[in-house]
C-alpha cells in the first residue's frame, strides 16, 4: 500500500540498505526496516543505526531501562531527579570549564532535551554530522562520572516540586494519576512517574547515587543514531567512548511484581475547585508488545478518531460532552486503557457514563464495520509516518518501542495493524472492557474557597 511505502521510505532514509557494518569489538545482532542492531562486546551496550543521508544532521539518543517502574515507596520520583541532575556536569565536562553539556550543544545549535517515563529515561540530542563525536564524549562521559552534589540536588529539588505543583493545577491530570493509583495495586505503575511530593523533597542524595550506580550501565542502555552517517565509523566513535566501561558488576534488578487480580469494579472521586466535570473509564489491557493491542489501537481510532468516530457522535453532537475520546498507555508490563470524555455545561456524570459504556457495549454486541477498520487503519498508517519524519522522529519513536520492550515494533506495529479485522476489534472489546475490571473516575468541580480580607 502507498502509506507503508511511505513509512518504509522514512525507515531507510529513501536509499537502498547497505549491509551491516563489521567493526572490531561489535556484534551485528539482526536488522529490520533499515534499522540495524549491534552489541558492543566488552559490556553489553545495545546500539542502532539508522542511516539518512536527506540532511547533513545526526540524532543521537540514549535510553536507559529505567524509569519510574523500578521505584519503590521512598524513593518515587527518583529517576526523574536523575534526569535532572545528568545535566549538571562531571569532572571533565562542566559548566566552569566553557565545555558543559549544555554550553556545547548551544555552541554548536544543537537541539537536546531528556525524560523520564514509566520504562525508560532517553537523552537525546540533534546535531550537525560534524559535532556528533563532541556530543557522544560529553553523553557517554555522564554515564558513569556524574557529579551527584547535594547542593545540586536541593536546586534541582524545587525545579521538579515545581513541575509537580504545575501537574496538580490540572484536575484532569490529578483525576488520571489517581484512576492509575487505584487500577494499579501492586505495580509501580501506582506511582505517578514525577514521584510523591514528599519522595520528591526529601530523597537523600544517597540514594539517587544508589539508583544511577545500579542502572546507569552500558548492559542496560540502547544507543540510537540516526542520520547522515557511516555505520562503521560511528561504531567506532561509539566504541572509543562507550567501551571504556565494564557490563554492571551486578545483574541490572529484575521487576518481578506482579498485579493481583481485580476482583470487582472500582471508583474514584476528585473533589476540587473547577469549571466542569470528566469521567474516566480504565481498564488494564496487556503490555505494550502484546498482539492485541492493534486491535486494541484501531479501537480506539473507531471509537475516538475526528469528528465521524463514535464518541464523538455519540457525547459530543448530543450536548452531553466538549470532547471524548480513548487510548492506552503502553507499558512494558500492564498498560493502562481509558475511555474519557470532559462534560459540557450541564451535563451529568451518570449520563456521561453512561453514554461511555452504551458506546463500548455497542462494540461489544454488534461489532464494527469493516469499512470502519479500513478508514482507521489508513489514517493510522499514514500518521504513523509522518509521525517519523526527521531523524529525531525517527528516534523518538524507537524509544517508546525500547521502552515496551522490542524496537522491532517500530517496524512491525504498522504492519500488525493491516491485518486487524473487525472480528478482532470486537474480541478486544468484549475481552478487556468488563465492567468488574474497571476503574471509573469522576472529576466533581466545587466552588473555590472563599478569600478572606485582612
């Protein structure tokens, strides 16, 4: 089909792929899509490259498999302080010396920026092909020779608090974290990735130093390059920098938890000044490499996708809502599925709810039609595409497959969509969407507490 030829052509950069590099130290692990996989051999470090000559420029990336999924009660939050704080300098890269992250990247008009999720932390800089061996130095240098300061960490401390105070303005965002906090029992996932506000205030700079000492090693990261490049020079780039560290003395902690099952449904109530009402409808669906979630995926775009989807039929040209819609957060472990709709004026939670539900057990009963499948399915592809245009694009959405656990989604999520039917959006539906494995939300507006004069 004309989209997945497009996404094909972003994938390879619109070339021929070129055989797979042979450099001394690494191992070609396998290929797919124009995307090549290599393992530095002294310590583990996960590489791609994506070759793409169309501009002189090169995203590199690096994504550690860590994030906030690997906390614990005391130290939620932690990863995120980390990212922070990586860009405070080392020894040989600092802000007094002129040569700090930071000050390079502005020097050379490089675009840069770092997060924090649920399963990863990605650092991840756009640069001229010339600069790109000034930034790997600086980046691979921060892996393992951080400054981690208290002073650094009580002003990084208050720019996080204030992220996290920024979050709590928002009712919709605190109705969210607290459905997520009551789906999730057991899983980390419980925890908002920003952390707890007291985590966030009081981890001691002991234990960020534990975190990065425990997860911040080549056995645990990909590196990601995409761009104008020669494969085997930048391995070696990568091999001059990365290579001087060993694989972790200790095996990377496995996240062995496990969510109990759910045995009835669930509601949460957020009470708090604001102008209108949302109900959130979540239900846990398999992680995020399972092979229904393209059916799930082409659910969501029947149920939530422009101004003809279902939802927006249903709840919004009715009066009942200002919007609907659906979608998963993808999670290497249990993702999290919500149906969601923001009450219009006048409006009641029960009749939005109900308006949800009618609408899922719609799917449930009578199914949907093929050409619904085959008008989001277009859409999807041809997004997906331009989703990827440009070498950070390209990037940015291998990260989010390293993080679920398998880039080669990347490759093969669009094509897994082209076969989902509607007898499989209707599976989906009837498997996940039960009224005993959900957990409803609703966003209550009270009046805001009266000020009083002095």
């Amino acid at each position: 089909m004309l989209f997945l030829a497009l996404t094909a052509a972003v994938l390879a950069g619109g070339g021929a792929h070129a055989a797979p590099a042979a450099v001394a130290g690494f191992s070609y692990v396998r290929s797919s899509g124009g995307i090549d996989e290599y393992r530095l051999d002294d310590n583990g470090l996960s590489v791609l490259l994506v070759a793409d000559h169309s501009a002189p420029v090169v995203t590199f990336q690096v994504t550690y498999r860590v994030g906030s999924r690997n906390e614990v009660t005391g130290t939620t939050g932690a990863t995120h302080i980390l990212e922070h704080m990586m860009f405070k300098g080392s020894e040989a890269f600092n802000d007094p010396k002129g040569n700090s992250i930071k000050q390079f990247l502005e020097r050379v008009g490089g675009q840069f920026n770092a997060n924090t999720s649920d399963d990863r932390t990605s650092y991840f800089a756009t640069v001229g092909r010339e600069n790109l061996e000034g930034y790997i130095a600086i980046e691979a240098d921060r892996m393992r020779h951080l400054w981690l300061r208290e002073s650094d960490r009580q002003s990084e401390m208050t720019v996080v608090r204030n992220e996290y105070e920024r979050g709590k303005n928002d009712p919709d965002n605190v109705l969210v974290e607290q459905v997520t906090a009551a789906a999730f029992v057991a899983l980390p996932y419980h925890h908002p990735t920003i952390g707890w506000r007291s985590d966030i205030e009081h981890v001691p700079i002991a234990k960020l130093r534990e975190f990065y000492d425990t997860f911040y090693w080549p056995n645990n990261a990909t590196v990601t390059v995409v761009g104008d490049i020669d494969p085997a020079e930048t391995l070696g780039l990568i091999g001059k920098y990365y290579g001087v560290y060993p694989h972790s003395p200790q095996p990377i902690p496995e996240m062995y938890t496990e969510e109990p099952a759910q045995l009835g449904a669930r509601r949460v109530v957020v009470k708090r000044p604001g102008e209108l009402g949302t109900v959130v409808i979540a239900h846990k669906v398999p992680n995020g490499r399972d092979a229904d979630q393209p059916a799930l995926e082409m659910l969501d775009a029947i149920l939530s996708e422009g101004k003809n989807a279902r939802l927006y039929r249903a709840l919004v040209d009715s009066g009942l809502a200002l919007n609907a819609g659906a979608g998963t957060d993808l999670h290497r472990d249990l993702s999290l599925h919500l149906i969601y709709a923001a009450l219009a004026p006048g409006a009641t939670h029960e009749k939005v709810e109900k308006a949800l539900l009618d609408e899922v057990a719609r799917v449930k009963s009578a199914g949907v039609t093929a050409a619904e499948v085959e008008s989001v399915k277009q859409r999807f592809i041809a997004a997906d595409a331009y989703k990827r245009d440009g070498t950070a694009g390209v990037a940015g959405e291998l990260n989010e497959w390293i993080a679920v656990g398998d880039w080669t989604l990347y490759v093969d999520f669009p094509k897994k969509v082209e076969h989902v039917t509607p007898a499989d959006v209707q599976r989906v539906a009837r498997r996940y969407f039960t009224e005993d494995q959900s957990t409803t939300g609703w966003f209550v507006p009270v009046p805001a507490p009266a000020e009083h004069g002095s």
